[in-house]
C-alpha cells in the first residue's frame, strides 16, 4: 500500500490500537509507522494517569473526615493534608495531643473555621461576624441559595482562630432598625375594611430610606398600587418591603447591611402623600413592625 506520510502515521495509529483491542487490521501497514504507535501509549497512557489525578485534587476542596489511625499525630495528619497545625485544631475544638485510634477528625481544605448555624443566624449575619462576604461562604459549602438550617455545620474560609468561637451577634445584625425618619401617619391594623399590613412613616420627598436588617434584595422596582418598592429577603422567613419611593440605589440580588441608604422616601403608586410604608413579613404573612423595633 502506498499511502501519503501523514495518512500512513494515522493510519499506523489507528492499526495499532485495534490490535490492542483484539481487532486484526488488514495486511501490509507501513512499518515506519509501528514506532509511532508504540510511542503514542505512553503519551496516552500519560493523559489517562493525569485524568485520574484530577478527581482527588479537586476532592481536596471539600471539608473531610480523618479516622485517626496507630501512630498518628496532630502535627503529621495537618502535614498528610497540606494545612497548618492551627487550622486542624480550629476545626476541632478541644482536641488535644492526646488523640486516640478510632478517633474522627474534620479535615479543612485550607485556612478556617467551622461555624455551626445557631436559630436567627442569616449568612449575612455569620458573614459580618467574621468579616467575609456572603458568597465566599456559598461558595466555600457549595451552596446555591441563602438557606442554612439550625445546627448546620458551614466551613469559613479564612477566618481567623481568634474568631473561631464567634457567635452571631444578633443584636448587632439582625434585629430590625428604624428604615426612616418620620411621623407615624397610619400604624398596622384594619383601615376601610382591609388590612393596611404595614406602617406609615411619613416626610419630605427625597429623606434616606435604609433597610431595616441586613439582607438581600428580592425586588427593586416598580410594585402595583407600592409605586416604587424594594423588597429585602433577611432569612428565617422574614422579609421587609418599603413602597411608595421616589428613587432606589440596589439591585436584586445585592447584599445589603442593616442601616445602609436603599432609596430615598417618595410619593408614588397609590399614595396620599410624600412616606415611606413599611411592611415586615413573617413566612409570607404580614406582622406589626413596631414589634420588632426597638
């Protein structure tokens, strides 16, 4: 067979591998080929081996569990998985030189704490205490959404020891403020026959508007008979909304902390004049405001 060079080295290739598949080619390949497919195996066999190395790397990203075994030590399991002594006794609190066989040690995949979820606690809440941001922590747990549930064990990156007993400081954090200043024109309760769910607070067109707790925004624009509205999701099932605004400065899905400029009070939607209505909701259901401010 007289074949092109090129053809005979694709062809030699292909040849070579059918034989090791059991499949006899027909007669007669160029043998000026057969070192090409000798020197192909290693290359794939290479690609293969590297392949396979790839999967434990990127299992390393995630937070372990180390069976202590005869012999062990602290400072030689920290050495066994590439992190500091510090970070493996963070990760385990009250553990001491003493470990025994049968003993479970929790591995982190770098520099850490481990913060496990009180009841109120939001992420933004955990984040604030340890001074990161919200998304390093979804990121670092593989998270999609903000739910954490009571007693959930989340991975910190980067927090420092001195912070790993941080408890969310909920009174600094998570308990609603005042979003305004202002008169109380119309408090919660039945007005006209229908329940006015929220609080009037009202003043100038134009006064900052903050939100109430820290959170993220679920809505930022124009909402019916609320004129221009936004809407802040803080966990645990409460939400605050703050309608009838003349302008906004977030976005759906930012961040934002409690006391921080959201939009300015305004006159617009299905309103009498210049204030802010301020809603809390509670899994969906509307609740007095002036029950959870101070």
């Amino acid at each position: 067979m007289n074949l092109p060079k090129v053809k005979a080295k694709q062809w030699a290739y292909l040849s070579g591998v059918a034989i090791l598949a059991g499949v006899w080619m027909t007669p007669g390949r160029p043998p000026e080929a057969v070192p090409e497919v000798i020197a192909a195996l290693p290359a794939a066999e290479k690609q293969i081996t590297e392949q396979a190395a790839a999967g434990p790397q990127q299992s390393l990203q995630t937070v372990r569990k180390h069976v202590v075994a005869a012999g062990d030590t602290l400072s030689a399991i920290a050495e066994q998985y590439g992190i500091d002594l510090e970070t493996l006794t963070t990760a385990n609190p009250g553990i001491d030189d003493l470990i025994h066989p049968g003993d479970e040690l929790i591995i982190l995949p770098n520099k850490g704490v481990i913060h496990q979820v009180n009841s109120g606690d939001t992420l933004w809440d955990i984040a604030r205490a340890y001074g990161i941001q919200v998304d390093a922590i979804k990121t670092a747990n593989g998270k999609e959404t903000d739910t954490i549930d009571v007693g959930e064990k989340l991975f910190i990156p980067g927090a420092r020891w001195a912070r790993a007993d941080t408890k969310v400081a909920r009174g600094s954090f998570s308990r609603f403020i005042w979003p305004t200043r202002g008169e109380i024109s119309s408090p919660f309760g039945w007005r006209w026959g229908r329940l006015h769910a929220g609080v009037d607070l009202a003043n100038d067109i134009g006064t900052h508007v903050m939100a109430a707790r820290a959170g993220r925004i679920i809505w930022a624009g124009w909402r019916g008979g609320y004129g221009y509205t936004v809407m802040i999701d803080h966990g645990g099932g409460y939400v605050s909304l703050y309608g009838h605004l003349s302008d906004f400065f977030v976005e759906v899905g930012q961040y934002v902390r409690a006391g921080q400029r959201i939009a300015s009070m305004g006159n617009t939607g299905n309103s009498t004049g210049p204030h802010l209505h301020f809603e809390v909701q509670k899994d969906g259901q509307p609740v007095d405001p002036m029950g959870l401010l101070p």
